[in-house]
C-alpha cells in the first residue's frame, strides 16, 4: 500500500437533540443525541426508512435540522452551508460528474480549494494509488465497472483530507464477493487516513464487520449504541434483538431476581434486579440440544437446514412455540433425526431479559 | 432456428427503416430535381443541368433581403428561446414552485396551439397596443413558439438528472454558482443544444406568425415564398428550399462543432 495520505486531524461529531420532520407530517429523524469520537468507524444500521440517510444528510448540510445541533471538531456547523463543512460524502449511487474523467472528478475538490496544480497532480494520483485505481486517470465514468466507479467516488471524497467522512450505503450496489472485498478495503483504508467515518447501511453483517461502533436506529430514534459485541450479545430492546441475527423470545416477567415464563416454568438466568413483565432472549447459537430431560425445557426436532458450517434446528415445543438452535456442523454428514424428542439448554449468562417499554 | 428469426426480424426492421427513410428524405429529392432541372416547370424525368435558378434565386434582392431577415430574427430566436426555455424548464423541474404541473402546461401550450391563431393573437395584441408590425414582434412571435421545444429537452434531461451530482459537488466545496456552471449546465448542455437547434429551425421555417407580423417591405423568407409561388411556380422556389434546407443543415453542423452537441451527448 502507498503511504497514506495525511489527514487533517479526524473530528468528532455531535449531535443534540436533532430532529427533522417532513411535510406531511413525517419525523424522521426524532432527537437524535450521538457523540462519534475521532477517527471512529461508526455505523448507522436500521430497516429501510428508519431515518438513517436523512441524519447522515444533516451532518452533510444538505439538509437542515428543524431542530438541535451539529457540532463538528467543535465547531457548530448547524447553520453553515454544505460547500463550507468540509466533509468527504460517498453516494450508493457513486454520482460521479459523468462529463469528466476519473482524474477530473478526484481533482474537483482541490480545485475548489485553489490547490496549485503540481500539488493537485500528486494528491489526485496518490489519492487513486490510494483505492488501487492507478492507470484509469484517463477514462469516464461511464467506462468504468461498478466497483471502480465506486472507487473514483472515494477518492474524490478522500483526496480533499476531509476530518469526517460520510457514506451512504456506499457498497450497496455492488454484488456480495465484491462488497466483502470492499468491505475490508474502505476499513483499511479509514484506519490508514485516521479519518472519522460515519456509514449507513441495513446490512447488519456489514454493519457487525466493519463498525468501531454501531447505532441502531428504528422509526426516527436510536435505540441503542454499542460495540458490535455488545448490541449482539446485549441487546437491550426487542427491536435491537430482533433486528440483528436471528432470536429467540420467550415472554415472560422477572421475579424475586428469577424469570418465569408466561406457562409458570421458572428458567435460567444470571440474578436480575426489579419486577415485571420482560421477554427472555437467547441467540440460536448459545442454545444447546442434550438429550430429552436433562436440559431446561423439552421439544420435538420439527425442521433441520443445513447451512455450511452450522446447522440450524427447529424444536417445537409443547405448546407449540418454537426454538431456533444453532450447533456447528459436525463434518459427519449426519443430522439429527427429525420428530426425535429432546431437551433444550442455555447457560444462564447467555440468556438476556429485555423489559417491556 | 433462433438464428433465422433474429435475421428476419432484422430484414423486416432494415426494411421499415428504408421506407421511413425513403418517406421523410423523397420530398427533398423532388425539390432537388426540380430545382436543378431547366424546364420552368415540374417535369420527370428532368431534361438536364442547369444552374439558372440557384442564379435566379442569388441575384434577386427580394429574396435576398428576406434571406438576411430570416437569419437576423433566427439568431436573435436562438438566444432568446433558449435562455428563456432553459432557465424555465430548470424553474419547473428544480424550484419546487407551486401549481408545477399548471405552469408546464402554460409554457407548453404554444406547442399545442395552432401557429395561426398565435399569430393572430400577437397581431390583434400589436394593432391594440398601437405597435404596429415592427421587426422585434416577429422575433417576440418566433421566440414564443420556439421556447416550448428548448423547454420539452431541457427538462427531459433534468428528468434523469441524479441530484446527488450536484450535491457531491457542494460537499467538495463548490458554492451554488460553481455547482451551476461545472456541473449542472454541462449535464444538461445536451439537451439544451437540442432545443436550441429546435428554436433556429421553428424560427427559420416560420410561416404562419410571420404571416401576421410581416410588412410588404420587410418580409422573411418563406413569406415571400409563398408570394412567389402565387405567381409564378419556377424553379427559383425550388432553389430557394433548396439553399434553405441546406443552410438550415449548415446551421445544425456548426452548432454541432461550436458546443459539441455529440461530445456531451456520450455519457
Ligand atoms: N425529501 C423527503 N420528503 C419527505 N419525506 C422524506 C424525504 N426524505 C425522506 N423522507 C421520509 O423520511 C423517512 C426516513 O427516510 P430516510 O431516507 O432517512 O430513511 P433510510 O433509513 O435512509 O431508509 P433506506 O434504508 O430505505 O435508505 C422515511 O419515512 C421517508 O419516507
Ligand atoms: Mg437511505
């Protein structure tokens, strides 16, 4: 890799109570407060409309909060035009300037900045070097696949050294071996320019893969923000467990620092504090299948799919609720028996009480 | 099998194609025999070679005097169609104006009006005003039938405009103006050409307005034409239409090579 470009020192982003409604009632971004720290890769993941590229576009100024603050690097930006932020955007769409060559499209930012044109040479060539793109200086946009489309895009972003870099959904249109490869690529890339990245996506694999820190977003509001770890294996509402991976949920109430499921069975948990109506939630993966009677609840294997290097099970169990179970592939070539009646476990720090709102 | 089907298809295309072609382009041939063939009248085949109606046509002050008309009012057409044809459809398609739709309409409806009544209306509005018949009523009458074709091509490349270009080019640093001149007039450049060459030929061609708006001492080409043709029915029309058309092509090409119509039209 060609010696990173130096950034000017990465920034951090804060947002106060943001709100954005659109005409026709619509709020779609309900005050929102984020603090993203220098140099952090943070995403923004949520369902389609929950509100993520309207915030990413109020930290760009291209559209205006109704209500709150931007404060970038310290300085509160919420009143400052886009063309004076000074901030890289990466598009889904890539919107490159199609009329002007790969080299013309990187060296717009600096031409606006007045850099002379031996330095704007250099930063263009090494900002290409940057996202292995040496050689296309010449061509259009139009002569040029997606994923190297995309790439010019980031250049263009990333040669003017912005402090924050924001991307929209910058790999969703690229297919899924390219996406890993860009996936992994943008992540060097952010950590050798030292820059602060703010990336939306719905791919919550993505979002797990790449992120520093992850907000989750639903209807407006976030809901929760973490390290990838911590909204996995601790989520701390519904929509957080059941928006990433897959989740079992079991109703239920805490009780004298117990859980008692909705049909009286008291299960397993570490000792929580507080009354009141919950759900216990336990990823496929932490469940174990023992045989019938020495686990917490028994059922009978209804489904098996086989997905490459795990299995995953269905138990159904007496009342006809079900269990996701996920054990890895034992390499044998055997599954289990179908309508074989067995016994479910779970280690009581991995089982996780989300309480009713 | 598949092979053969595709390849009839083609024929049948390649034939449509001709007859289009052929429709559209025998008409010229008509005049080009005509204008070109000595007997002062239509005759096929033609008995021969001459040059006396192109000398004809040159010589003649009327037509000549038209002539200069004409491309006076059609240059002064083009700039103005297009600056106002432009700078509207950018208006409708951008500024978020209430009542779009009603507007779009508005422009457009010269297009749907027939020519004879604009001009009659332009006329009737001149002689109220206590204007009379002067030359700007007749680039006033041209631009305001030529303005709806720059409007139709212009918006229909900010139809598939991807706004984000423009909002990429904010976020490098160009202010609004910037953003206008380097990337959002070169995108739709195109289009803009397009409706201008439209605007020249609408102009140049004009009858109907022109019709209205005319003097006897200050008339434009095809008005004297049709004059002509009252009269007399040689070949100087014929190579009147002829020196028209092709100075209308001329026209089309140097726009062509001046703004590069095919150059921004690659992407
Ligand atoms: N310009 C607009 N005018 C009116 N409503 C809008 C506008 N832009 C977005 N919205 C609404 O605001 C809400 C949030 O939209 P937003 O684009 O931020 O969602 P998103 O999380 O980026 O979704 P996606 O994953 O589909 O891109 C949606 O309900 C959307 O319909
Ligand atoms: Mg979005």
């Amino acid at each position: 890799m060609p010696p990173p470009l130096p950034t000017a020192s990465p920034a951090s982003i804060t947002l106060e109570r943001v709100t954005k409604r659109f005409p026709g009632g619509v709020v779609a971004v309900d005050k929102i407060d984020l603090i993203v720290e220098p140099g952090e890769f943070f995403s923004l993941l949520g369902p389609s409309g929950c509100g993520k590229t309207t915030t990413l576009r109020m930290i760009a100024g291209f559209e205006a909060a109704d209500e709150g603050r931007v404060v970038v690097g310290g300085r509160d930006l919420t009143h400052v035009p886009v063309h004076h932020r000074d901030m890289g955007m990466v598009f889904q769409s890539y919107a490159l300037f199609p009329h002007r060559t790969v080299a013309e499209n990187v060296a717009f930012g600096l031409r606006m900045r007045g850099v002379a044109r031996p330095e704007m040479a250099a930063r263009v060539a090494s900002a290409l070097a940057q996202v292995k793109l040496e050689g296309y200086e010449a061509r259009r946009p139009a002569e040029l696949s997606g994923g190297q489309q995309q790439r010019v895009a980031l250049a263009r972003a990333i040669v003017i050294r912005p402090p924050v870099l924001l991307c929209d959904e910058p790999l969703g249109a690229l297919d899924r071996k390219l996406r890993q490869a860009m996936q992994v690529e943008l992540k060097e890339l952010q950590r050798a320019l030292g820059v602060t990245l703010v990336f939306v996506t719905h791919d919550q694999e993505e979002a797990l893969a790449m992120s520093d820190r992850i907000g989750v977003m639903n209807s407006g509001r976030l809901e929760q923000v973490g390290a990838p770890a911590d909204i996995y294996d601790r989520p701390r509402t519904r929509f957080v467990a059941e928006f990433i991976g897959e989740i079992n949920l079991i109703e239920g109430r805490v009780h004298d620092g117990g859980f008692i499921a909705a049909d009286g069975r008291v299960l397993p948990v570490s000792s929580e504090k507080g009354e009141g109506a919950a759900a216990l939630a336990l990823r496929p993966e932490k469940l174990r299948i023992v045989s019938s009677g020495a686990g917490v609840i028994d059922g009978v294997l209804s489904d098996a799919s086989f997905l490459g290097d795990q299995v995953l099970y269905t138990v159904t169990l007496a009342d006809g609720r079900r269990l996701l179970v996920k054990e890895r592939n034992p390499g044998t070539g055997a599954l289990r028996q179908n309508g074989s009646t067995l016994g479910v476990r779970w280690e009581p720090r991995d089982a996780v009480i989300l309480r009713n709102a | 099998m598949r092979g053969r089907r595709a390849s009839l298809g083609q024929r049948a295309y390649l034939v449509a194609n001709g007859a289009i072609l052929f429709f559209l382009l025998a008409p010229l041939a008509v005049v080009a025999v005509f204008a070109l063939n000595p007997t002062p009248f239509i005759q096929f085949p033609p008995v021969g070679v001459t040059t006396r109606w192109f000398e004809k046509f040159f010589a003649s002050a009327e037509f000549m005097g038209s002539l200069r008309l004409s491309l006076e009012v059609a240059a002064a057409v083009v700039v103005l169609a297009t600056l106002i044809g432009a700078a509207a459809a950018l208006a409708l398609a951008r500024g978020g104006l209430p009542g779009t739709r009603f507007l779009t309409a508005l422009f457009l409806a010269p297009l749907m009006l027939p020519a004879i009544l604009t001009g009659l209306a332009l006329f009737q509005a001149l002689q109220l005003a206590g204007f009379g018949r002067p030359t700007w009523a007749l680039v006033v009458g041209h631009t305001l039938v030529a303005v709806p074709y720059v409007m139709r091509t212009t918006l229909a490349v900010l139809s598939d405009f991807d706004r984000r270009i423009e909002e990429a080019a904010a976020s490098l640093g160009a202010p609004p103006l910037r953003v206008f001149f380097e990337v959002t007039l070169p995108i739709i450049r195109p289009g803009v050409i397009a409706g201008s060459i439209f605007a020249f030929i609408v102009s140049f061609d004009q009858f109907p307005i022109s019709l209205f708006l005319v003097t006897p001492s200050r008339e434009t080409l095809p008005v004297v034409l049709f004059n002509y043709m009252k009269f007399d029915l040689d070949g100087a029309i014929a190579a009147a239409s002829m020196v028209s058309i092709l100075l209308a092509l001329a026209v089309v090409i140097v726009i062509d090579r001046l703004v590069g119509l095919r150059a921004t039209m690659r992407f």
